[in-house]
C-alpha cells in the first residue's frame, strides 16, 4: 500500500528528476547539434545552393509581414507615446521614446516572434514530417548527413538574415512612428529627429543587432532540434511543432531580459 | 553475407531480445513476424538506422559497431534500402531523387549525360517510363509508382545488398504481385543478397530461398520455406494458416 506521506514527496522529487533529466538531455542534444554544425560548416559539406534557398525563404519572403509587425509597433509606439508625453515633456521627446524602443526592443524582439511563428514552426514541422516519412533514414541510408543538408543552412540563414531583418525592421518603425508623430500629433520630422539624436548612443544599435544574432541562432537551432526529435505520426508533428514554438518564444523572452543586465550596464 | 549477433533493443519495453541471424550471400531471406516484433527495427540496425543497446551487425565481414566509422560509409554503399513508403524526397523531382542513390563523390566525377543514362536505366529497370516522370514530384505519383521509384532509388548505384522493408504495403493485389515479380527479377538479374521484411508471407514464402520468423522480439523460425509451411511449431503454424486466410481473401476480393 502507498505511503500517504512519504508517496507525495516522492512523487514530487521524481517529477523535479524528470524535469532536471529532459532538460539536460534537450541542452545535450542541443550542443551535439551545433557542434556538427560547426563540423559541417568547416568541413565544407554545407551547399551554398541550400544556404542561398533557406536566405530567400527566411529572409526575403519574411520582408513582407516583418514591414507589417515593424510599421504597426512603430506606429503604436508613437500614439501611446505622445498620449503620455503630451503635458509633462518636451514633444521632441517623442522621435527619442520611439527610436529608442524601436531599437533596443521592439524591432528585435517582434521580429524573432514572427520569425518563430513563420520559420521556426515551419522548420519543426518540416523536418518532424521527414523523419516520420523516414526521409532522414534515406538520408542517412544514402551515406548524406541531414545536418549538413538540411539543419546547417538554415542555422547559417537565420544567423545571417535575422540582423537584415531588425536593421529592416528599424528603419520601417522608425519612420512609421514618425509619420504617424507628423499625422497624430503634427511633430515634423526635424523635431522627432532632433530628440532621436539628443539621446542615441550608437551602442543602442549594436545592442539591438547583437540580440538579433542571438535570436537568428535560437529559433532555427531549437527548431531543427525539436523537428529531428519528432516521433509519432501526423500527431506527433502537431505535438512537437506545439512545443517547439512554445520552447523558442520562452527562450527568446528569457535571453531578452538577459540582455540589459549583461550589455546595458 | 549479413550476420547479426546477439540484437537487442528496447523503446521502454524491449522489441528484440538476442536475434542471431545470418542472411548468406546471394540469397534471398524473407523475415516473416507479426507487427511490433521488430522486423524493421533488426533491418534498421544493418544500416545504423537504429543502434542496438546491445550487440553487434557485421556486413561482408565488417562490422558497423565494433569496427572504424569508416566501415559505415563503406556498408552504406554495399547496400541499396527500399523504405515501406518509399521515403521519396518531397522537394525533389524524380530525376533528383533517384540520382541521390549515387554516391556524392561518383557524382562529382561523372559527366551530366552519365548520370542522366544512370537514371534513366534504373527507372526502366523497374518498369517505369523515365520521360514521362523524371520531372514529376513524389506528390504527383501514385502509390505504386513511388514504391517503384524508390526501388530505383535504391538500385541506381549498383548496391550488393538490397534491404525491403514491407515493399509491399499498402498496395492492393495487382500491385503486390507486380512488385513481387519485381523484386525477384532484380535480385536475379542484379546478383544481390536480398533480405525482404513483409507482411505478405505467401508472396515471400513464394520468392524467397530461406525464410525467418520473429516472435515476441526472438527468431522463432529459420529455414526453407516448405520447412517453415510443415514446421511443427503451433506459434508457426497459426502465423501461416492466419497469412494463407488473408491471402485468399485478397484473391477473393481481386
């Protein structure tokens, strides 16, 4: 007979055991994964064919709703922006509060979120269906290595494309918050510029870049490592591509507040 | 010759308990069992598709566990793997899948029309017309036409060896049949050491020169086909007498 107070500790160590034991085996695979890219990458097995596609699907074709996210947040900053400003501060204050927020957060910050939504999820689900339609057996079977062709050029693309998209991104917030600052409030560009100088550090913008890279190597890392950890079926590729995304939104949100303490000190 | 020794392997609850099996060269072997005692699993293992907890494969007298990494590649392209759906890459048309069954380095050397001639005799080895798929998707094929290109997949670099995992599933009778003539004409026309998995067991009992049973993840049976049709083995016989029903009732169906 169980133990009535003994079987609840118990059962409570042996849940905080299996947390602790699949963390540890997805930071393992993780690395195992990224040092084979690495291996791939200096062995010269990485096509530049494969590179090329994967830059156009996740960088050119995420031009559009990346335009979208980047003229909305900036838009959004400014009204809220200048409805909290309009009687304690100087109006010029504005073109600092959007640039700075466009810069620092907004910019990297959404765009790796729609980068998730758009890459990440379909990566996961893409490679998940290839190992359940044993195409990476084939692979494998056929003396390739799926890392070198199918993980390598996306990690490759999405480190080199995330800091077009934000720098992208910048721009287009920028001057959609300082279009609406002219159409909501009429603040001329000179005076939204003039308060974004008074304040930039260029450092700001190699804080945001700096993120971005980070994100870039995030969402396709995890999401080539949850699609290649797929089991099941048609089921099995819904589960995983459910948490691969849940795993890459917590992990960009947790490296983001990561971010000021280590470079804005 | 395909020998494996001493195959166990678990996924939580354990599939193979200690599988000795030799496959000798140039024959054909068929693993017989029910579903989820491990049939593809063990053929999985010749290729380090799946790695055994315990026990070792050895191809042509090279080991894929115990010996150099190099000894792999060299087994990977001794052998040509037929999948249970084919595995045809979705992205890439037919010319490109079944050219992806040569070896890279082969490919950098040989000139386009070599390799365009290579795939092209391979897909009418398998009975298919190469001008009027070569171009086509995997989702633009019918069941049986995948099976067949990737049998040609399989063969266009002129493997040794030839795994099937369940060539046939999924197809209905006719195509059975068909695919069934196929695969004993390559293998005689080819000269290779074949080892079929299927469900279908009269079909295999009907090609193949020795025949194995798995059971509960062990070998239960290995011989000829009519010994394994008269052994005494009550878990046998019920396996033959419940796949000769079937049978006959695909026939009566057709």
């Amino acid at each position: 007979m169980a133990n009535p107070i003994v079987s609840p500790v118990v059962g409570w160590f042996a849940k905080v055991g299996r947390a602790y034991h699949i963390t540890l085996e997805h930071a393992g695979a993780l690395g195992i994964l990224a040092w084979d890219t690495i291996v791939a990458l200096v062995t010269l097995k990485v096509r530049f064919r494969d590179v090329l596609r994967q830059l156009h699907i996740m960088g050119v074709q995420s031009l559009p709703i990346v335009f979208v996210t980047a003229s909305l947040a900036g838009i959004v900053t400014s009204q809220q922006g200048g409805y909290q400003l309009i009687s304690s501060s100087p109006r010029y204050v504005l073109g600092t509060l959007v640039v700075q927020s466009v810069v620092l957060e907004l910019a990297p910050l959404l765009t790796a979120v729609v980068l998730v939504g758009r890459i990440g999820a379909r990566i996961t689900a893409e490679l998940g269906t290839m190992v359940v339609s044993e195409q990476i057996d084939a692979f494998k079977s056929l003396g390739r290595d799926p890392v070198a062709i199918l993980a390598a050029p996306r990690i490759v693309a999405g480190v080199l494309t995330m800091p077009l998209l934000v720098g992208f991104a910048n721009v287009i917030g920028i001057y959609a918050g300082m279009l609406m600052a002219d159409l909501d409030g009429g603040l001329g560009k000179e005076t939204f510029f003039y308060g974004a100088r008074l304040f930039w550090h260029s450092w700001d913008l190699f804080y945001g870049f700096s993120k971005s890279v980070v994100f870039g190597l995030v969402i396709p890392v995890i999401s080539v490592h949850m699609g290649l950890r797929t089991r099941g079926g048609a089921e099995g590729v819904g589960l995983q591509t459910t948490q691969a995304v849940m795993f890459m939104i917590l992990t960009i949100l947790i490296i983001d507040a990561l971010f000021p303490p280590l470079m804005l000190q | 010759m395909i020998s494996y020794k001493n195959i166990h392997k678990a996924f939580d609850i354990p599939v193979l308990s200690g599988v000795d099996l030799t496959v000798e060269t140039g024959e054909m072997f068929a693993l017989f069992g029910p579903s989820g005692t491990g049939k593809s699993v063990l053929l999985k293992t010749t290729l380090s598709l799946i790695v055994p907890d315990i026990g070792d494969v050895e191809v042509d007298g090279m080991s894929v566990y115990d010996g150099p990494s190099s000894n792999l590649e060299k087994i990977r392209r001794k052998i040509g793997y037929v999948f249970q759906h084919a595995a045809l890459f979705d992205s890439l048309n037919v010319y490109e899948n079944v050219s992806m069954g040569l070896p890279e380095d082969e490919i950098a050397r040989m000139r386009t029309a070599d390799l365009s001639r290579r795939v092209w005799e391979a897909l009418e080895i398998v009975n298919l017309e190469p001008r009027e798929i070569l171009s086509k998707l995997p989702s633009e094929l019918s069941g049986g036409m995948k099976k067949r290109v990737g049998i040609a997949r399989a063969i266009v670099g002129r493997p040794e060896i030839l795994l099937w995992d369940e060539p046939t599933t999924g197809l209905d009778p006719i195509n059975t049949a068909a695919v069934e003539r196929l695969i004993q004409r390559l293998s005689k026309e080819l000269e290779v050491t074949s080892l079929l998995v299927t469900h279908d067991v009269e079909g295999g009992l009907h090609i193949c020169d020795r025949v194995a049973m798995l059971h509960s993840g062990t070998l239960r049976f290995c011989g000829t086909p009519q010994e394994f049709r008269d052994s005494p083995d009550t878990v046998v016989q019920a396996f033959v007498d419940r796949a000769a029903a079937i049978a006959a009732l695909d026939m009566a169906i057709v």
